[in-house]
C-alpha cells in the first residue's frame, strides 16, 4: 500500500488465476474501490523461471511510482527474486519488469522484499523462511548498489530462519521489525501470526523484550488467529498513522464460514496499540471488530 500525490492511498494484491496483480483505491483505508491490474496481458513480466508474483510493495522514488514484487515458483525454494517495474502513475502500467534480487546471488526465497530510506541510503529487507536479509540499492531504486569487483556493497542476515513478510516501522526511537511466522496457506490450519521485534539501528540487532535476538528466532507477538473466527492473520503492509496520530495496520486473514471452511484471505484493518514500554499489538492479539475508523483530514 502507498499513499500516493492525489491524496489517494492505494493497494496491491497478490496475482490471482483471473487478475494480474489487483489495483484498489481508498481516502479512508476502510471504503475500497477495484480500479484496474498493475499488468495486462501485454505487459504482464516475463521473466525466467515461471511461477507466479505475489507480495507486490509500491514506493515513490524521485518522481516514479516504483513496483516491487516477489516472482517465485515452487513457494520460492526453487526459483525465486524480487523483481521491479516503474511507472508514472501509481496505476501504471508497469512495463518492462526486472530481476532485482535474485537467489542465485542472495540464496533461497530472495521475496517478501521491504523498501525502506534513511540518511539519503535506500535498503531493501528480503527472505522467507530462510533468513531475512538487507541489502543496499542505487538512488534510483532499481538496481543492488555494487562495489568496483561488482560484489553488493552490503548483504546482512538481520533475522533467523522463522520469519517472512518483513515491515520495519519506526517511532520514538526505536524501528520496529514486523513480520509473519508459520503456515500462511493451509486453510483451517494456517498457523500464520504476526511478531515483531526491535532495535535502535535500522540494520539491528532485533531484539525481543528479553533482549534475546530475531537472528536466534526470538520474538513478541503482535497478532494471531483466534481458533473461532479468523484463521492465520498475517504479512501486514506499511503500517500508516492517521491525522489523530493512530497507527493503523493492514493485513490479510482467513475467515471461518458456516461449514468450517474458508474461502479467500480477506483485507483486514487494525488499529496498532502500544505498552507503556513501547511495544506494538493488536487488542487481545486477535483480529478486532471495534468499529473504530482512522480519521484523516478529508473524512472527519
């Protein structure tokens, strides 16, 4: 999701069998219109390996509308990137995707990228389940930045083997690392929760509140299904603070029906809590139907 320069926020959703990677629009994150597909058939990225793109990631980079999102086949152990396209509008078309970040160079599940910007530096976090790791891109975004031998200037491993769907939030002081730990797809018996860790440098260490490292797969929860209900909430977006300084998180679930079963994930909107020592979570650390919006210039 980004907030782009008409005031609009917009999202982008998974490849599904009918749409190529879904564009919706809001004022409010709560009132959704579909708008179109960030690829059609003549620009769709054709790029080695096959499978399928999911996890798409939009920022605005010196006056472009950057599209990153993960191509994998085989649940990423096989062939797996992140890839890039660029346009200038946040509803393309993107044409002429790329490899960004291949596994061939940075190892297996190079996907679930996050973009992140600081002192002028820009930072792409990346892994599923096989680490998370942070490497350095070029000013304009699109490219790994490299030393004279053509190595990358910087690949750290930032988290264990447990983790996916990294989101780093910063705020008073401290960047909170957000991500998303056991089954994200099995249906009834998705185990997928969000858990989040934290440090005062952005490239770490993460810690939980024992001080024990996210390296050493140690965590604090944030999110999790309820048994009942929702069924394995997780692989939040960015997270966005309203005009009255709420923090505000989107991410995807499961929903029990009727019969037990469950149809597609669903968007989910969730106000993000803080303790009184400055960890995040979610009331009762389940997904929540209090009614309460976020409120923004344009809504109150």
């Amino acid at each position: 999701m980004v907030r782009a320069n008409d005031g609009h926020f917009y999202l982008y959703a998974t490849q599904t069998s009918t749409y190529w990677m879904p564009i919706y629009r809001s004022k409010d994150l709560v009132n959704w219109e579909y708008q179109k597909t960030a690829f059609t058939q003549a620009t769709k990225p054709s790029l080695s390996g096959g499978g399928a793109f999911w996890a798409p990631e939009m920022q605005y980079i010196n006056g472009k509308y950057v599209l990153y999102f993960s191509w994998a086949k085989m649940n990423g152990a096989d062939v797996s990137y992140t890839a890039v396209a660029v346009s200038d509008s946040p509803l393309g078309p993107f044409p002429n995707s790329k490899a960004l970040i291949t596994n061939e160079e940075f190892g297996s599940n190079a996907i679930d990228q996050f973009y992140y910007e600081e002192n002028g530096k820009k930072y792409m976090f990346f892994g599923s389940f096989k680490g998370i790791y942070v490497t350095e891109l070029t000013d304009d975004g699109l490219s790994v930045k490299r030393d004279a031998k053509g190595k990358p200037v910087l690949k750290k491993q930032i988290c264990g083997n447990l983790f996916e769907g990294t989101n780093i939030y910063k705020k008073n002081g401290y960047y909170y690392l957000f991500a998303s730990i056991g089954n994200c797809c099995n249906g009834v018996n998705s185990s997928y929760k969000v858990v989040v860790g934290r440090s005062q440098d952005l490239l770490g260490p993460y810690v939980d509140k024992k001080g024990k490292s996210m390296l050493d797969n140690s965590w604090e929860l944030v999110l999790e299904g309820d048994g009942q209900k929702w069924i394995g909430p997780g692989h939040n977006s960015i997270i966005i603070q309203d005009d009255e300084g709420t923090d505000w998180m989107i991410y995807h679930s499961y929903m029990k029906d009727a019969k037990g079963g469950v149809g597609g994930r669903l968007g989910m909107l969730d106000r993000v809590l803080w303790t009184n020592d400055g960890w995040p979570y979610i009331k009762n650390y389940i997904p929540s139907n209090s009614g309460l919006i976020p409120v923004f210039n344009s809504n109150k």
